[in-house]
C-alpha cells in the first residue's frame, strides 16, 4: 500500500524558514499531481501548493512569492520550502498525492507553528 509520510513541522519565530518533506513508498512521478494543503483551526481545508507530473506549479495566493514546491532527484520526495513565515501561516500541512482510478492519498499531516 502506498503511504505519503511528512516531516519537517516545527515551532518557528515570524519571518522564519522550514522545509517540509512528503515522502511517498514509490515514485512520485507514478503521480499525476502532489500538493501540500493546509488546515487551521477552525478552517477549511486549503491548497497551499502543487506539482503535476510535468511539472507544472501552483501557488496558494496567500503563499505565492514565499512558498516553493519542488522535487528530490531519486524522485521519492515532494518539499515545501518556506521562507517569510507569518502567524496566519500556522496549521497542520498535509501531502495529497493523485493518481487515475486511486482513491487520493494523504498524509497524517505535520504541525507547523509560527510564533511572535
């Protein structure tokens, strides 16, 4: 069964930087598309980024300028780079990967945490 684990979560100060990992049990081009979604509380489920297969990104508009997806070379490995980490940015961040005729995978989500 393919499992997405993610890592990298943590507590960070305003302005920060982290670096989120989603590492899936097999290639991550068996994918067509992975994204990072976040979730605060109270809040709905939201995109924060995306990849496709061809490589083609998308960007929250809350995120956009500050947030990059990319992908590892062995191709097992979907980051989310961080950089100019506001409070609002606080939430759990989940990994979804999507492949035809699969139900959609997801991750068990790690926390991250921006304080003042």
């Amino acid at each position: 069964q393919v499992q997405l684990v993610e890592s990298g979560g943590g507590l960070v100060q305003v302005g920060g930087s982290l670096r989120l990992s989603c590492a899936a049990s097999e290639s991550i081009f068996s994918f067509n598309y992975v994204g990072w979604y976040r979730q605060a509380p109270g809040k709905q489920r939201e995109l924060v980024a995306s990849i496709t297969r061809g490589g083609i990104q998308n960007y929250g508009a809350s995120v956009k300028g500050r947030f990059t997806i990319s992908r590892d070379n062995a191709k097992t490995t979907v980051y989310l780079q961080m950089n100019s980490l506001k409070l609002e940015d606080t939430a759990v961040y989940y990994c979804n990967a999507r492949k035809v005729g699969v139900q959609p995978l997801w991750g068990q989500g790690t926390q991250v945490t921006v304080s003042s």
